[in-house]
C-alpha cells in the first residue's frame, strides 16, 4: 500500500493535468521528488526517478499527484481513438501509477502491452495524412495549375488575336502564340513544367480549338 496526501482524489482530477499538453512533462535535472510510505507498517520510502524518463520517453509526470501516466495512451483516450475498453490501462491512461517499487516492471509491461501499441498506432495515423488524403491533395493542387496554364493559354490567344499577329511559326513550339506563353511564365510558374509535360496543347490544333472558344 502506498501512502500519500492524494489518495482521496477522484480520477478526474488525477488526470486533470494532461488535459491539454502537446508533449509529456519530464521534471527538470535537480527536481526533488516527494517520498511516499511503502506499507502499512513499513518505514521505508520510495519516490519517483528521474532516470525513467530518459528511458521510457512516453511518461508525463503529474507534479499535483505525485504519479505518472502514459502521455501516448492518455492521448489516445482523450481524442476516443482507443476502441476496447479491456485495453485501456487505468494506472497509465486516467489514474496515475505511483508504484515506485515495481515502477520499471509495470513500464516494460506497459509498454509491450496491446493498449499502448494501438495508442501509438492511432495517433500516428491520426498526425500522419493517409495515402488517399495525400493524393486527393496532388490531385487538387494538380487542377489548380492546369486552371492556371489555360487561363494563360486563353489569354494569350485573345491578346494575338487582338493584335493581328501570326500564331504559328514553321513549327508549333516555333510561334508567336508559343513564344508569349513562355515569356510569361516568369509571372505565372506554373506552366513550365505543365506544359513541358503537355506540349501538345499548344499544337495547331489545339490553337484553333481555342479560338473558336474565344
């Protein structure tokens, strides 16, 4: 039995100190830790160890109840990505451990615990965006530069066809309308590498699609 002046408190407040946090709290190099009665009727004391935080980076030191917690599963369970209620440990997760005299074995046990793997397996994918939101983003930035190139395209063609001057040359990448749409990618970017890629939208026939559309 452990001893100390929290004992009484409800597990909501225990955990009141990781509400918020963006990273687990490690005391700082000299911190003197409080020493808490181990038994009933034992002398001996035990307290917190600096030295366990340097070897299991996920523990959060909680100053108000003298107890550590898990940051990565007390994470999860605030933001409700852990599914099964038997995985949850409550020393680690809401309550606080203080058991300083078998600290490091319980930390080894938590640690390779199912819980704490599905914790840390949760947020990594809830701070990493998946495969498919990564694409859907390529794909809108994608639209928004070829949106980019034609309004270049169309542009350019209604400021030729204004000035009566010639759109091709003996070539199609050899002509006035060609020429002009690359002059101006010094303003617009985007249609460098886009219209490398699709050179052919600046074809012959492409050119006289577009017109008409003019």
């Amino acid at each position: 039995l452990i001893t100390s002046d929290h004992e009484g408190e409800d597990e909501e407040s225990r955990s009141s100190t990781l509400r918020q946090p963006n990273e687990p709290f490690h005391p700082p190099d000299g911190y003197v830790f409080p020493k808490s009665l181990v038994g009933d009727k034992s002398k001996s004391t035990r307290s917190c160890s600096a030295g366990w935080f340097k070897k299991w980076k996920w523990l959060h030191y909680d100053v108000v109840t003298d107890s550590v917690l898990c940051f990565v599963c007390n994470s999860a369970h605030n933001k409700k990505l852990i599914s099964c209620q038997q995985k949850r440990d409550p020393s680690f997760v809401q309550k606080g451990c203080r058991n300083w005299k078998n600290a490091t074995t319980k930390f080894n046990q938590h640690e390779k615990s199912d819980g704490h793997r599905e914790a840390v397996e949760k947020l990594n994918l809830l701070s990493n965006p998946t495969v498919s939101t990564m694409l859907s983003t390529q794909s809108a930035k994608a639209q928004e530069n070829a949106g980019k190139c034609l309004s270049v395209i169309f542009s350019s063609i209604k400021y030729l066809a204004k000035q009566g001057f010639p759109f091709r040359g003996r070539e199609h990448n050899d002509g006035a309308f060609f020429n002009l749409v690359f002059e101006r990618k010094n303003d617009v970017p985007e249609p460098d590498m886009w219209m490398k890629k699709r050179d052919n939208w600046l074809s012959d026939t492409i050119q006289n699609d577009f017109c008409c559309e003019c």
